[in-house]
C-alpha cells in the first residue's frame, strides 16, 4: 500500500484562486459562505472592523447554533439518519442517535436547563466523559442562546473551580463517573470539591447517573438529568446576534489563570460547516471522526458542531487508540461504523504504531470506506506521518491550528484541490488566513528563516473575539508584539512553495500527547511546596507523547528531607492541582537553578541537555558548574546525555 501525495502543485490549480480571493475579498467571500447556513435575520454587515481586533464577523445577524445543527436537517429530510454514532468499548455499549431523536433529546433538556433559570447569555458548565448527553448538553445550551464551558475530565477539582470563578455558570452538568482504561474516575466528588473551593455557586448541578457508579445527591442543589427532563415541555431555539458568544474554552496561557477563549456564533456557524466540505471533503451523510474529547476544541468544532452542522454523522467514540482493547481499535470503528474521515493527534498514532509496527491488527479490518486520516494537535514528525501513510494507503494530511482559531491555519484543503502533502509542514495557509514570519523588528523573514508566526488582521470567522471577562489581556497577548497582526506563540518558517512548518512554541506552553500545557501552571505548584526555594518545569522530548513535563527544583536551604519524598509530594501535588492529563512524572532537585548573568532561567540549555541534543556553554550564564549537576541529575533519571559543544 502507500498513497502517492506528489501529485497537485501547490502554484496552480483552483486551490489558489479560492485562497487569493479570501484575502483580496474576504467579506465577499465570507458572504458567499454564509448563504450556506440559516439565519434568522440574514446579515447586512458582513465585517465590523471599527474596533480592531475586536473585529465582528456578520455583526447584525441573527442566528441560532443549534438549529443550524439540528432542526434544519430535520426539516429537510435528514431525520431518520445517524447524527451521532456511540462507541464505547470501556462500557461495551454501541448506540445510534438519530437527527429526529438528537432533536428531541435536545429540546427536553434545554426546557430542563430553563426551569433551572438558564437563559441567553447565561453560562452553563459541562464537565462530562465521552457520552451522547454531553452532546445534549451542549446543543441545549446553544438552543437557549446561553453560553457553555466545556471542561476537559482529566482535570483536577482546582483547575474546575477556577474556571467556575471565571465564567460564574448558572448550572453544572456533570456525570457521575468516566471511565478511563483500568479505573472509574468518580466525577462528584470532584464537583463538589471545586464548587467548595469556588466562590462562585451555581443554582443547580444536573448529574447524569451512569450504571457504572452510581453518585451520592447529596446536596440541595443538584438534580437527577431523568428527572429533570421527565415532565418538562420542549423548547424552541432563541436567536442570537451573531456575534454573541457560543461558548468559552479555557486553553493555557503563560501563566496558571487559563485564558477563556470566546467564540461568537454566526462565525462560528459559517466558519465550520464551510471546512467541512472545503478542508475535510465530507458530505451530508458521510460519517466523521474525531478521535478526541469533547473537552478539547477539536471535540467543540469536530466532534459536536462542524459535523453536525455539514449534516455528517458524527462518531463519539468512548476508548483509547491501544488498550481498548487493543492496538486495532481504530481500525475497527473505521470499519463498523464506515468512516469517510478521521481525525486525531499525531500521538494516537504513535501509540499504535509502537504496539502493532506492522499493521497486523490492520490487516484484520476492511477500510474501504475510509479515504483520508487528518492530524494535528502537535508537530506529527516525519516517521510517524510516513507509517501512517504507508499503513493506511490514503492521504494523511497534517494541518494546524489552535483553541484560539477553532479550525486550522494551515492544512491541505482536500475538498478544494488535493496539494501535495510535504513531510514536516502542516500544509499551505487556509483560506482566510494571511501568514506571515516576522522577525522581532516586525519586517518578514526570507523563506526558509524562521520567525514568529503570525495573521495579518482581520482573521477569518470562526476565530476567537475575545477572552472572557480580560479583553486587555487578549489584546496584550495576541495583537501588542506585532501591530495588525494576530501572535499565534508559534515558531516557524514558510518555505518557497508557501509550505509552513510549525517548530516550537514562543511561550512556556506545552504539548503532552496533543494536550496543551502550561508550564508556568506547574511551576507555581510546585513554589507553593514548603520546601521548594525555586524551581522550573520544561517540555522534554518523549517518544510516545511528543513532549512530557519535567520539574527542577531547588530546596530551601537547612532542607534536610528526603529528596525522593519530596519529589513523590510535588508528583502528587501536580496531579491533585492541575490533574493526571498534566502527566507531571519526574523532577530533579538541584542545588539552584542556571541562569543568565540578568536571572533569565536558561530553560533552552536545559531542554537540550535532556533532550540530549547538542549545546553551546551560553556566554551570559553566571555559575556553569551549575550545568554539570544538571547533567548528572538528568543522568540518574534515564535522560540521555547529550553534548557540548
Ligand atoms: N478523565 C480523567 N482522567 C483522564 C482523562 C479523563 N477524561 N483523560 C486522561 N486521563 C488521565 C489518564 O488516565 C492518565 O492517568 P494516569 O497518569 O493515571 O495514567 C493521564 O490522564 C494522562 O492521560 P493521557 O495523556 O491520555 O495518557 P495515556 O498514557 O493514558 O494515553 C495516549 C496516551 C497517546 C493513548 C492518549 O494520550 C491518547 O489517546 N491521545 C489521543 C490524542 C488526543 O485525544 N488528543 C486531543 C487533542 S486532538
Ligand atoms: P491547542 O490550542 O490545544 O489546539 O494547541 C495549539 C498548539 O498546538 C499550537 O499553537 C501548536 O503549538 C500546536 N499544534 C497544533 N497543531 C499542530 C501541528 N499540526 N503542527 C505543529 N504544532 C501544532
């Protein structure tokens, strides 16, 4: 088998003549694809760019989310098919929802979510595993014309109870557990907890009680979800301006306090059911995967709306790429459920390749429904992007972007034209999007030199309006270093053919199995540990996960405990604070920490040192003794050694 993804060239073809018009004419090419969706009251404005960045896509429109992905396929025919495929190997259990059912399922509990005093604008958050109600959930919410939080399972009752101070929800939606491969993570108590700590409280929590374990009621505010929903009278979609917000997502940022990124709604309508056909080449009636989690946004916009509003069924898959049971469990949902698309992190793939290198479990499956596997998440190095292709015999198209966009930047748009896949590069600039590589003065880099990336303003629709509640802080972050552009804190270079290639982050951000990290998160739990005089965390390189955590820290002096305790504790403290997806494993205790002559931790010199890449002494540093323990500490812990050069 093996794909052939030479052919198309990037210079000619329609590809180049769509992607030109976006940026010469972007509202009427956004005008164009707005006929495309419902609206209650179609927009006159096409951009409002009066208050930049602050910029509103289809600002006087009217329009609902929800009924963009439902109603409207039920009323022209598409009822009786799947809008969601269930699959979940750790409860064995295989459903199909139709859109008709979907519809009514979403009706109730938005009427729930109403008797609860949810109303436009108000905030619900859904902390939920992988189960067809977190879908409910949502799209209820977006019927009401409320706003939802959705909230990653894997993270810890602090990190929940922040997210509740910020966007103060009305109601909580939760489950009583999720399941992972080998435990039952039981979710109220971790609820409970947050909202103990939150200042915040909500009116009500509506708990879903799944068979696996059953959770304690045990407070006046919270509702069973049956019988929430069990005498209530379904209810209508509420039209929103386009430009109010859909939902918030938290994402990390620099420091501990997450950024709530804010989607508005008619972009967001218009943005995603335009990449599904153009970037994705899916049709009404083709089943879509995204391999993810509804917690993240490749779940917002490719589990739960892009599919759903292009009239796809969407499958909701409930299980890992290995363990559940084995390393062919994609194969098999591809073939039972005759998946056109899938989409994961580049990471899912390393962990079947390393179980079944020869695709044994592959040859077991029949595929031929299956005609393109999209990646991203993190970079997909060059090996695992070569299997994958050899494996799967169809294209395997990297593609980039971030919870700010929503959908990618760059990527091959298969629905336009098939452009050659390049190892390496996540592909050519989307329509709508102007990428540039500036160099710290703002002037573009020749091609090849790297830079930071960035927009040229306006972005597309789709993209973030805002962060909740901080509009300095999303105007500091992203549009202060690079006037009229948007920051995307990635490095990189384009090369002559406009290939892009994504390098490293700018930020202490970190990728750990296509999850987004902040390291100034974990380094603020471990300063907060009585011993710890200072510390740092970085991202190393690791085989499975791409990138993995790792502390360092420096202990008060007249410190005399054990440092393997001590280690043991800032493990368990990271887990406790943030939450298992952290994957916070290992630190080395050092004497201090190195750095430059002005106090800047040389986190580049030590990021090598583990990675055991080469490096240079840094001319500015004040103790490089200091290196050497480095060395030695990294050793002891299994790290390679790596060279000076
Ligand atoms: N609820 C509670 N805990 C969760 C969780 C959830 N929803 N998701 C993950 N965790 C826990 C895991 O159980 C694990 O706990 P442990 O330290 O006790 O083992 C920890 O968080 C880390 O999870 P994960 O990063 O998923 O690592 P893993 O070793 O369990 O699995 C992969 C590795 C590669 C199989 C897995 O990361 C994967 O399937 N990735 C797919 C990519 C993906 O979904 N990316 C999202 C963006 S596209
Ligand atoms: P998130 O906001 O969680 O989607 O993470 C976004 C970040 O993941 C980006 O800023 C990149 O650093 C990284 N990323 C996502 N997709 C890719 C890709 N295809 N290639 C390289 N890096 C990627």
């Amino acid at each position: 088998m093996g794909f052939d993804s030479s052919s198309g060239a990037a210079a000619n073809g329609p590809f180049k003549e769509i992607y030109q018009r976006s940026i010469d004419d972007p509202q009427g090419f956004w005008e164009d694809a707005a006929a495309d969706v419902h609206w209650s009251k179609p927009p006159k404005t096409i951009l409002d760019e009066s208050n930049s960045p602050f910029n509103q896509w289809f600002a006087d429109g009217e329009i609902n989310a929800c009924y963009n992905a439902l109603d409207i396929h039920v009323e022209q025919g598409r009822g009786e098919q799947a809008a969601i495929i269930y699959d979940s190997p750790v409860t064995e259990t295989k459903s199909r929802i139709s859109y008709a059912e979907l519809l009514d399922q979403v009706r109730h509990f938005a009427a729930a979510l109403q008797a609860c005093g949810v109303s436009k604008g108000d905030r619900v958050l859904i902390y939920m595993p992988m189960v067809p109600e977190a879908l409910v959930a949502v799209l209820a919410t977006a019927r009401l014309g409320a706003v939802h939080t959705v909230v990653f399972g894997g993270f810890a009752a602090n990190e929940l109870a922040v997210r509740i101070d910020d966007c103060s929800p009305k109601v909580i939606v939760s489950a009583s557990c999720g399941i992972e491969i080998n435990r039952i993570i039981e979710y109220k108590p971790l609820l409970d907890g947050a909202i103990d700590l939150a200042r915040h409280k909500p009116t009500n929590c509506i708990l879903l009680q799944r068979p696996q374990c059953e959770a304690p009621m045990n407070n006046a505010r919270d509702l069973d979800w049956k019988q929430a929903v069990a005498s209530v009278a379904p209810v209508d979609c509420v039209a929103v301006k386009s430009t109010d917000p859909l939902y918030i997502l938290y994402t990390s940022g620099t420091t501990g306090a997450p950024k709530g990124v804010v989607r508005d709604t008619g972009g967001s309508v218009v943005s995603l059911k335009w990449t599904m056909k153009n970037i994705y080449d899916v049709d009404p009636g083709d089943v879509y995967w995204a391999a993810s989690d509804i917690g993240w946004v490749v779940g917002h916009s490719y589990i739960i709306y892009g599919p759903l509003f292009a009239g796809n069924t969407t499958v909701l898959y409930e299980g890992k790429p290995v363990g559940t049971p084995d390393a062919g469990a994609f194969w098999r949902v591809i073939s039972e459920h005759k998946v056109k698309v899938l989409f994961t992190a580049p990471t899912a793939f390393r962990a079947i390749k390393r179980e079944d290198p020869e695709g044994e479990q592959l040859a077991k499956y029949d595929l031929s429904n299956f005609e393109a596997l999209y990646l991203a998440g993190e970079r997909c190095d060059p090996p695992t992007l070569q299997w994958a292709q050899e494996q799967l015999g169809v294209p395997v198209i990297d593609h980039w972007w971030q919870t700010e966009t929503g959908w990618s930047i760059c990527a091959i748009c298969k629905g336009i034209e098939m452009q050659e896949v390049v190892s390496g590069s996540p592909g050519l600039p989307a329509p709508g999007y102007q990428l540039a590589v500036l160099d710290q003065e703002q002037q573009t880099v020749a091609a090849g030199d790297i830079g930071a990336l960035v927009v040229k303003l306006p972005l597309p629709p789709g993209t973030f309006t805002n962060l909740w509640g901080a509009p300095d802080r999303y105007q500091s972050s992203y549009f202060e270093n690079y006037p009229g552009y948007y920051e995307t804190g990635d490095a990189g270079y384009i090369d002559e053919k406009g290939y892009a290639f994504v390098m490293a982050r700018t930020d202490d951000v970190i990728n750990v199995a296509g999850h987004r990290l902040s390291t100034g998160g974990m380094e603020e739990v471990l300063a907060s540990h009585k011993d710890v005089a200072e510390c740092a965390v970085i991202g190393v390189a690791d085989e499975l996960k791409g990138q993995v955590p790792l502390g360092f820290v420096a202990l008060n002096s007249g410190c005399d405990r054990s440092q393997e305790d001590i280690v043991k504790e800032l493990v368990q403290m990271v887990r406790e604070s943030i939450g298992p997806v952290a994957a916070f494993k290992q630190a080395a205790v050092i004497a201090r920490l190195p750095k430059t002559r002005s106090g800047k931790i040389l986190r580049g010199t030590m990021r090598c040192i583990a990675d055991g890449t080469e490096w240079k002494m840094p001319a500015t540093i004040d103790d490089p003794v200091i290196l050497d323990e480095i060395t030695d500490a990294l050793q002891s812990l299994g790290y390679a050694s790596s060279t000076r050069t």
